[in-house]
C-alpha cells in the first residue's frame, strides 16, 4: 500500500477516532510537548514533520502561544484538516506540502516534532531523516518523536499489540473503525526504539533518552549541542 493514499483516504475521520485509537492519548502527546524546554512566552521556531492534521501542533501552540509553527506533510488531504483547525486562530502557523525526507527541511529551528509519522519510512530513511533534522536544529534546538515501537522480542511486540487491541475494544469504538485501522497498521515499519535511540547518539546528539513509554507508543528526544563538535 501506498503510504499517502491511506492518509488522504483517513483524512476526514481521523481526528474523530484519535482518542480512541491511542488509549494513551492525554500521556503520549503531552510527554511530547513537556520536553520542549521553553518559556511560554519565547517566539521560538517549530517544524512539524509529518504533521497531519495538526494534532500536535495545536497542543504545541495551546503551551507556547509565542512559537512560530510549520506544519509539513506531503497529504494535501490532512493539512487541509490541520488549516480548518486553526482557521481564525491568531497563532502564526504555516502549512507546507511536502516530503520531509527529500524535500529541504529550511530552519535553523528551536525544535522539530513528529507525531506517528516516521514509523512509516524503512529503516535507512529513519536515519537519515534524523540526520537532517538534527543538521536543521540550530544549536541548543531539540528533536522530539512521539511515535510507535517495535519490541526487541517478538513475543513482546505481540503482546503490545494485543493489549492495544483489547484498549480500544473496551472504548467502544466500531469494528469497521478497528478494521480500517488494522489494515493501516500494514504500511508500519516499526523499529526497536533502543536502535532508534542509538542513531540520535551517533548523530552527536545530546540528552538522548526515551521520556514516555506506553507499550508501542514511545516519545524520546535529543538536543543538538550548543557547540558542535
């Protein structure tokens, strides 16, 4: 399956079933925002790879009403959801149809954030993907993924996601909801978050650690080093 047909197909329900479908939500997208280390008040600038619909770019902005935010996704579909959700807001959004991996990242930026977007690239793409995000922070800027795990030990991985499953069972959500959301989990590529975690050292970041774990959903972080080198 291609990746961004799903996500265009998902586009108009999508929002509706997030709470449903990441029982974890409030800790998840929340563990998220508490790793960028700013004052509320501080006109910081923040990238959104794969932002979507702008889920967290509206949490981002509801703690730093200052920052300056750049939603990038290469679904034309979801980001035009993300512009209906902050249609006749003050806050200074920007929305870009993109693909983060090849297309230039700009910056430098105070922080890049994703949402459950990088676990759809192969592996090799993952890397290089935080090697031109941590290229694009400015020094001191942080990088922070919220997003979905493989677990090292394949009986493990089973049981993440048969305890998922059973989750958004007990919310009540349909079964042709579940369905639909089983058959995008095909386009996942999911990779250990220890490997994960090891590339950003590798890169030369710093702080690199994983804040927040919920079975397969994980939020870890690096910080680009004041002085390089």
């Amino acid at each position: 399956m291609d990746v961004k047909q799903v996500f265009d197909g998902a586009a108009a329900r999508y929002d509706a079933l997030r709470r449903q479908l990441i029982p974890c939500f409030d800790g998840f997208y929340g563990a998220a925002v508490d790793l960028l280390p700013f004052d509320d008040g501080r006109p910081v600038r923040i990238l959104d790879v794969g932002a979507g619909t702008g889920l967290l770019a509206e949490q981002v902005l509801a703690r730093f009403p200052a920052a300056e935010v750049t939603l990038l996704d290469f679904s034309a579909e979801m980001l035009g959801r993300a512009r209906a959700r902050f249609a006749g807001r003050p806050a200074r959004v920007t929305f870009r149809t993109g693909d983060y991996l090849r297309d230039p990242l700009g910056g430098p930026w105070d922080a890049i954030v994703s949402a459950l977007s990088i676990h759809h690239l192969a592996d090799g793409d993952k890397r290089a993907l935080y090697g031109r995000a941590a290229a694009a922070l400015a020094p001191g800027g942080i990088l922070v993924n919220a997003d979905n795990v493989l677990a090292e030990d394949p009986a493990v991985a089973a049981r993440d996601r048969a305890l998922w499953i059973r989750a958004i069972r007990a919310t009540g959500l349909a079964e042709a909801d579940l369905e639909a959301a089983l058959e995008r989990t095909r386009v996942d590529v999911l990779a250990p978050l220890a490997l994960q975690l090891g590339w950003l050292r590798a890169l030369g970041l710093a702080e690199v650690d994983c804040a927040y774990k919920w079975h397969h959903f994980a939020v870890f972080s690096g910080r680009r080093p004041v002085t390089d080198g």
